[in-house]
C-alpha cells in the first residue's frame, strides 16, 4: 500500500464535507419563529461555469443548506429551490454545503456563494421585512492538474559546482470551473541537502524524506493560479544529470499524463 497516496485520498474526502452541528428543521421551506425577514435562492446545476442559470441548467433537488452557522437548516426541493421565513431582523449568513463527493464544486463564477468554502459572500444585515435571493450555482469537479516549470537559481556560472547553494523551485496549478485544492511532490537529486523549504505551499508529510518536498491545499485555491514548491539545497558532491521531479496528484484528473515533469540537474567539483 503506498501511504503517501492513501493519505491524500483520506484528507481530501476529510476536509470535503463540512458538516455543521445543532441542526434544526430539515423542510425546503424553514419556518422561523416570529421574525420578518425571509432569505430565498435557488441551486442549480452551473453547466458552464459562468455563473448565471440558463436554460438547459438543471435544479439541484435536495441541497443541504445552513442559516447562521447551524440554526436552521433546508434542503431544496424538486425545483432547486429553499426558503427560510420568519427570520428576525439582524446578521444573517448562509452556507450551500459541499457536493464534491457527489461529483460537484460550488461554481467559481457568479453565484452568491464563495466558491472556495460554500458560505455567502457576505453577512446579511437584514431590517424588518426585508427578503433577499441567494443562488447557489454547482460546477462538475473536473480538474486537469498539472506543474508549470521548474526553476533552478543559484550563482551566475556556467555550470554549478560542489558547495553552490541553488534553489530548486516548481510551479504547479490546475484548470477547471471551479476551486479546489490538491497535492504535489518535488523529489531532489542526489548529491544536494536540503536547507530550508521555500514556495507557497503548506508541507504536507511531516516526515518528508531527506530528497523530498511536499505541498498541499487545506483551502480550495482558484484554477489557473500558479503555487510554488520547493527548496533552498547545497550542492554536496558532484551531479550527472541528476533528475528534479515535480508530480501532482493523479487522483481524479482528467489528464493524468501532464501531471508530472523533470529538469536534469548537473555539478562538477569545484575548480582549482
């Protein structure tokens, strides 16, 4: 079994579902008690990512929604759509729960939802009697992962000798309609020591091995956007074409065989 692999899969289907607590009231239409104010919407299937229902774009029937953290809760109905009534005035905000483990991401485009973490885009501030639509529009979770390059820098010569310090850097992203996070591994040469880590990614293995980086995304990040992964090293012997690996995750990709790339790197002992 590779654990490494195995890992990613269990964390990203951990932090895929948020499931809020204390939940009340499981009709498409939520009854308050006694307030005014009413908070309505639809939740749809976003089939190009734009952001704007069309014709063609199917409701979503039976979409978790949450009131203010937990207070109340609906799901939608055969139409896609859900209601809370009898609201009392004040703040009030929204969450359009997860889909990913049914194949679907909130659309980065559009709605009135943040598309990396399902909530409203903002608290409502709401006056008596007062109503407000908040639509809720669902990418497919297809994703193309791959890196973009990578960068070696380190002192202006021709060809880097025993003792250089070099940074190793990759950049990785991914297309797609939606946000999402995901994984990379960077494997270092032989004949290089780590010195410190560099990039914009979180280390995922604690235990990363003496020739390895890790990164990975708790948040959901924007397709299209290019993150960092890599490692300050010296040079420690001499290097023949040792190869720099830069992979991403394969899981659930629709191009696995863009997902890794290499650059050979080289060292010679240092000139007398």
């Amino acid at each position: 079994m590779n654990f490494r692999s195995t890992a990613r899969r269990t964390v990203a289907a951990a932090v895929a579902v948020v499931a809020p607590l204390a939940l009340s009231s499981t009709a498409a239409f939520a009854q308050g008690a006694d307030g005014t104010v009413s908070i309505a919407g639809v939740v749809w299937h976003d089939v190009d990512g734009d952001g704007v229902r069309e014709a063609g774009e199917p409701p979503i029937a039976n979409q978790w929604i949450v009131l203010d953290e937990g207070r109340q809760e609906a799901f939608t109905d055969a139409s896609g759509r859900y209601r809370f009534t009898g609201l009392v005035p004040g703040a009030h905000i929204v969450q359009s729960v997860d889909r990913v483990m049914s194949g679907q991401v909130w659309s980065g485009k559009g709605t009135d939802f943040d598309p990396a973490t399902g909530y409203s885009k903002m608290q409502y501030l709401l006056e008596d009697g007062q109503h407000v639509e908040l639509d809720s529009g669902f990418v497919t979770a297809d994703f193309d992962y791959h890196p973009t390059g990578i960068s070696v820098t380190g002192p202006d010569k021709e060809v880097y000798e025993v003792g250089d310090v070099l940074d190793i850097v990759g950049g990785v992203t991914f297309d797609g309609l939606g946000y999402m996070n995901y994984f990379a591994d960077l494997t270092l040469p032989s004949g290089v020591r780590k010195l410190e880590r560099l990039g914009t990614m979180r280390t995922f293995m604690a235990e990363d091995k003496p020739n390895e980086v890790t990164g990975w995304f708790y948040d959901r990040k924007a397709p299209g956007v290019v993150e960092t992964i890599g490692a300050r090293v010296v040079v420690e012997r001499p290097i023949t074409a040792g190869e720099i690996r830069l992979h991403m995750s394969d899981g659930g990709d629709l191009n696995p065989a863009n997902n890794t790339i290499t650059r050979n790197l080289t060292a010679v002992a240092p000139s007398l």
